[in-house]
C-alpha cells in the first residue's frame, strides 16, 4: 500500500497544482473521485491489466465510463496516467489531491467515533468546539462504535482526543499496572 502512495504522491501534486493555476480546486477533486471510482471497479481492473488494448484504446474507453464532464486537462491527465501505466492507482491519487486541497483551504478531516448516534445539534456543537482548539474548518464523519461503552473518540489528521469510556478504563488499567 506504501508503494501505491509513493507512486501516486507526484501525480496527485501535478494536478493540485494544474488545479491551483485554473482555479478549479473543486472540480478537479470531483473528477479525480469519479475517476477513482471508475479505476477502482473489478472490470476496469480487467481492461487496465488487458494486454490486448492499446494505450488508446484504453483512454478511450475509460473516459467513456467517467463520463462528459472531464476538461481537456483531465483528458491529458489520463493519459498521461496511462502512458505510464498508473490508472490503478487512482484513489490514492484522488486521496492525496483532496488533502493537498484540504491543507490550501485550511480544512481538516476529523473522524468523530461514538458509543450512541450523534444527533445533527450535537455534531453542530462539536464541530464549533473543534474548528476553535484547531482554528480551522472542520469536516467531521461519524461512526457509531458500541465498542467504545461511552464518549466519543475523535481523529483529527494525526492527533486523538479520547474521551470514550473505554479509553479511560485503559489508562486506568496501565496506571494501576505502574
């Protein structure tokens, strides 16, 4: 998996900064998920290992399945992926983009787990409180984890805030072993 990031890291930085120079951070990051998903499907997984279809062939065909809304950009940006036999590592490339294009905007991503389902006003609160100890937007995704017992968990790029029930019976359980 490591070496799919490290090959797909200098083509996600082209298209931030293709992105970045046409103003179009947004559309490249819709474009890029679509292609993702395209790239990432069993019978397109077929067709990029088929050594019966030429380059052409394949460009062709999968800009057919992406769809119309590519711009001339993005076309030679397939292209350029499947000359040098990289379409299957889409997703890591459309990953890649959307942090680059998160950390230009000052967005972060935070992964908000919890023991019960979080309601919209809860989620509202919680999202203020983060953006203000972060000082930056926030987009929160929520997964309900039982597991947890209580509280939440939440992830924001590479720090933790455990509040959980669970978290707290673990670090009972390492103090009392000291």
């Amino acid at each position: 998996m490591a070496e799919n990031v490290t090959l797909a890291r200098p083509y996600a930085e082209a298209a931030f900064q293709l992105a970045k120079a046409a103003n179009a951070l947004p559309a490249w990051s819709q474009a890029l998920g679509r292609m993702a998903a395209v790239a990432a499907t069993e019978d397109m997984q077929d067709c990029i290992g088929n050594p019966r279809l030429s380059a052409a062939q394949l460009v062709q065909l999968f800009q057919d399945v992406v769809g119309d809304g590519l711009s001339a950009e993005q076309k030679n940006f397939v292209q350029v992926l499947i000359a040098n036999q990289r379409l299957d590592v889409l997703p890591e490339i459309s990953a890649l983009y959307d942090e680059l294009k998160n950390g230009a905007e000052g967005i972060q991503d935070a992964e908000v787990e919890s023991a019960f389902p979080v309601d919209a006003a809860q989620l509202k609160n919680l999202v203020a409180d983060l953006e203000r100890k972060f000082a930056c937007k926030i987009n929160a995704t929520v997964q309900v984890k039982p597991e947890l017992i209580g509280g939440v968990r939440i992830s924001v790029g590479d720090q933790v805030i455990d509040a959980s029930v669970r978290g707290k019976l673990a670090a009972m359980a390492t103090a009392l072993k000291n």
